[in-house]
C-alpha cells in the first residue's frame, strides 16, 4: 500500500502539531534544586550525578 508523499506529510505534520499540544499538558518542569537525599549523601549518589545541572 503506497501513499503520496504529500499525505504522509500532512499527517506527520498533524500528529506532530497534537503532541505539542498535549506537552503543554503534560510535561511540567519541576524544581532545580538538588534534592536532600544527594546533598546529605555526596558520597553515595554523586558518580551518578556527576556533571548534572
């Protein structure tokens, strides 16, 4: 089953549009700060976040 190039655009295109939309529901940013557990742990967790913002 072929199709056109020009209809594999047009609903790649919509279905892309949807997914930005729903990101704006869906993924939240949450808080940047280091959680507790790793700065009372530094030695426990930090080869696991070593070079992370």
């Amino acid at each position: 089953m072929w199709r056109s190039g020009e209809t594999v655009s047009r609903y790649f295109n919509v279905v892309l549009h949807a997914m930005g939309e729903l990101a704006r529901e869906l993924i939240h940013v949450r808080s940047t700060e280091t959680h507790v557990k790793i700065i009372s742990s530094p030695n426990r967790f930090y080869p696991y976040f070593e070079g992370c913002i």
